[in-house]
C-alpha cells in the first residue's frame, strides 16, 4: 500500500509526547515546544517496502499494492485519538487517506527534446484547475495553482517533469504517489513513458492515471490497466486516413517513411501503411532516426529517388530540424505528408513556408468552428497570452477537466481504492474543445480527427472524420491479432 499524508500520524504522536512530558513532569513550555515542533521535523514518508531504483524500461518493480505500511502509517493507530480524526478518514481499505484535499499530480516533458511541448500541456492543467476557482502561483511552468476546490476539497496540484524516457518519468511519478501521495495523475506527454507508466500504476490501484498526451497505442489497446484512462486518439488514431487521402486523392502509389524510433512514431507510420496498402500501395523504405537527431542529411540521403511522397513523424525540434534540412538538401523535389505533430502550431511558427501544403490528419484544427474550441483558444491567450490551441495544451485540459469533472460527481469519494471515482471517469462523456469524447470498455476514447492541409501558416480541414475508434474503423479482432506497430510491422 502506498504511504499517505503524514500529517494527522504526526498531530497524534505530539499528542503522545505531550502526555509523557507532562507525566514526567518536565514543564508545560518545554512540553508544548515537542509539541508544536514535532510536524515540522517529521521526515520525509519511506518509500513503499521492498522499491528498490527504477531499471531501464519499463519499470515494474514497485511495492504491491496491498504492502503493509510502516509503524508511522498505520491506520489502526489514528483511530485511537479523537485528535487524530480532524485530519484523516479511515477508508474502506483500511488506508489513512487526508480529509479536506485530494493531490493532482502532473507530469510532462519539461526537460529534453520535448520542453517546449511540456510547458504547453502545463498550460491545460492549469487552465483548468482555474476553472475550478484556482489561481496562478507564478508565470513559471513549475508554479503551481492554488484555491481550487472540487466538491468542498481543496486541490493540491504537484508538477514534475521528465525528459521523455521512460526511467526518468517512472521515477518523478514515483515521487508523486509514494512521497507526495497524489490521488490522481495526470500525464506523461511521450509515448514509452506513458507504456512504462502504466506497468508502475497498475500496482497502485487507488491511484488514478489519466493519460495525457502519450500516444502508444498498446497504452490502452493490448493488456489495458483498470486504472489508466486516455481522452484522447492514440498515434495510430491521430493519423487516420492520411494513408487513405494519399492514395485515393493524392495518386500516391509507393512512399517512403522517415520517422523517430520509438513506439508513438511506430503508432503514426503503422496507420498510414495500414491503409495505404490495403488499398495497394507500397512502402520502399522505412527509415529510422534517434529521438533528439540534430543532423538529417545522412537520413535523407537514404530516401529513394523514384517515391512519390516522403511521410515523416516527428514533434518538436525534431520536425523543425528535419523539415528545414529536407528542403536544404532536396528542395522537396519529394513532396511530403507530415504526422500530427510534426504539424503542430508551434512547429509551423518556426517552419513559415517550408509547411505549405502539407497534409495530415490530427486531433486539433484552427477553423473547426466549435464554439467550445473559439472559447478555449479565448480563454488559452488571456492567461498565456499569444499561445494558441495545440495538441499538448488542448488534451491536458481535457484530461484534467474530465478528472475534475468525475471527482465533482462522486463528491471527492476516493474511498474504496478510488472506485466511485474511476467508475464516474469511465463514464464521463461531454463535449470538449476539439469535439465529443466517449470512451470505450478499455477506457480509450473515442474521437473525432480532423484531415488538414497547411495553407497560410495554419492548418485547415479538409475532411472531419467523425468517432475514429482505436481499430481505425478494421475488425478489432483482425486489427489486434496482427500484433503492435513496430519497425516492420506492418508488412507492405
């Protein structure tokens, strides 16, 4: 059992110490001083028995959930004291759980490749904990927000960052759950981090995980955990019918892919292949680059010459880097077709002209005409002024507001291992910034995406493809059974 807040623990045992001071008659002052100081030089809780550090990869070595506490934490002991009972509540499952707050924690890539996205998903936590009568602390990502309040309780919100891998992210989680005792976390923004995260969580069942941006398919498809939620596509589904429009619109009859090396990208070209040549194109080469690559050329010398169209799936500086390179060395004599975030808006800021024209499919468009999108996008530029609606901001905020909106429901009962709550937060259904969200029997969404093309430096739909499921519209069965996306797989 993960240790919680200590801090009716440690109220009861200054009792205690005041008791005996006073039996052995050592003076009243010095008997209040133990008191009064004892909180304040509490250590820090102990991690869960037997936690040893995170390997490489996933990470899965964490306490069970079902782990004694140590002597400080046990519930039977607060029970003892009236004086206890102002600051914890005995839960069905025997767990001291504090009365009066829940603790949200977020995590996302604030260090890395990947900062700049972090800052942006931080933005969508914060917005909507304002919603929930919150105020900014600071103008810095890592400040935090205070004064929000959901069915009575106050909300703590605690950030840690990670630098898009997996060890990294497990470990600032850990720190969430085991020393901050969060209830609920919100994150991580890459997708191996979000596959690693789930293997953590799944052995703390009280503890919500609610996905922010991570995109791994397998995240809620294959071997799901009862306690992971995800609001939004997943990076097959983020690139749904761009294979489909290249084909059939384009006239494209054989691509090329150039895409980062690891299991979100996997999701983004697995799609577009799917598709692509179950209509009966061909893939000629399926190049692969390191996260973080700051040189391309040796990359783009790879690409074959008689292709009609080059896909790439990159986010970040990644995708500024390539694109810029690409047009260096080829004058995209090729042209090409981008994933989802590679086209993102804080991309196409620094890409100006070089992203004319390109086509992709994604979650976020600009002129989707939703009155609750104009309103986020309001709402985004008045308390972050000059930033616009992108991926990263836009599924942070609907991943905390659905959190927010689930607690409000049940009243803030996370009694019984959270199960009220996560029953509330499968159901949740209710229309979003981006359009209606659903989610299915593995807690994945069901959404709508959007075909874009780039036309003036902002994206604009082509098509809207309405309740794209995790299977991408194929046979469940057939779909699954053909394994996850990989380097090779799909064939073509």
């Amino acid at each position: 059992m993960r240790q919680r807040k200590p801090t009716g623990v440690w109220r009861l045992l200054g009792v205690l110490v005041t008791l005996l001071l006073i039996a052995a008659a050592c003076g009243g002052d010095e008997g209040e001083d133990a008191t009064t100081q004892a909180p304040a030089t509490a250590p820090e809780p102990a991690p869960a028995p037997d936690a040893p550090e995170p390997p490489a990869p996933p990470a899965t070595e964490s306490a069970p959930a079902d782990a004694e506490p140590t002597g400080e934490g046990a519930s039977d002991d607060a029970g003892d004291d009236p004086a206890a009972s102002d600051d914890v509540t005995a839960t069905d499952d025997g767990a001291a759980d504090a009365t009066g707050s829940i603790t949200i924690g977020a995590i996302s890539t604030l260090d890395g490749p990947f900062a700049a996205l972090g800052d942006f998903s931080m933005h969508g936590v914060k917005l909507a904990l304002l919603e929930y009568g919150g105020e900014l602390d600071g103008t810095d990502t890592r400040d935090g927000v205070s004064g929000a309040t959901v069915a009575g309780l106050d909300i703590e919100l605690v950030i840690e960052g990670s630098d898009a891998t997996p060890d990294v992210a497990v470990e600032a989680t850990r720190r969430m759950v085991e020393q901050d005792g969060a209830d609920i976390i919100i994150g991580p923004l890459s997708g191996d981090e979000g596959l690693a995260l789930k293997d953590y969580i799944r052995d703390f069942p009280e503890v919500t995980l609610v996905n922010g941006t991570s995109a791994s398919q397998d995240l809620t498809l294959r071997d799901p955990a009862p306690n992971v939620f995800r609001f939004g596509g997943d990076g097959a589904m983020w690139t749904f019918g761009v294979g489909t429009y290249a084909y059939e619109e384009l006239g494209y009859r054989t691509i090329a892919t150039v895409a980062e090396d690891y299991s979100y990208p996997y999701d983004q070209v697995g799609a577009v292949l799917t598709e692509f040549c179950a209509l009966g194109g061909t893939v000629a080469e399926r190049i692969w680059v390191p996260l973080g690559t700051q040189d391309y050329s040796s990359f783009v010398a790879q690409i074959p010459n008689d292709v009609d169209a080059v896909f790439f799936a990159m986010g970040g500086t990644d995708a500024i880097n390539f694109v810029k390179q690409y047009d260096e060395f080829t004058g995209q004599a090729i042209p090409l077709v981008a994933g989802p975030t590679a086209v993102d808006q804080s991309v196409l800021s620094e890409l100006g002209d070089r992203a004319e024209g390109l086509i992709s499919s994604g979650p976020v468009v600009d002129d989707s005409g939703l009155a609750e999108f104009d309103a986020f996008a309001a709402r985004l530029d008045e308390v972050f002024p000059g930033q616009t609606p992108n991926i990263f901001n836009v599924y942070y905020y609907i991943a905390t507001k659905s959190a927010l909106q689930a607690l409000e429901e049940v009243g803030g009962d996370l009694s019984d291992a959270s199960a009220a709550f996560q029953a509330a937060l499968a159901e949740q259904s209710w229309q979003t910034p981006i359009g209606p969200v659903v989610l299915d029997d593995n807690r994945q969404a069901v959404v709508d995406m959007y075909l874009r093309r780039v036309d003036g430096g902002i994206q604009k739909t082509i098509e809207t493809l309405p309740k794209v499921n995790a299977t991408l519209g194929f046979d469940r069965d057939e779909y699954i059974a053909q394994g996850s996306f990989s380097r090779d797989n799909p064939s073509c």
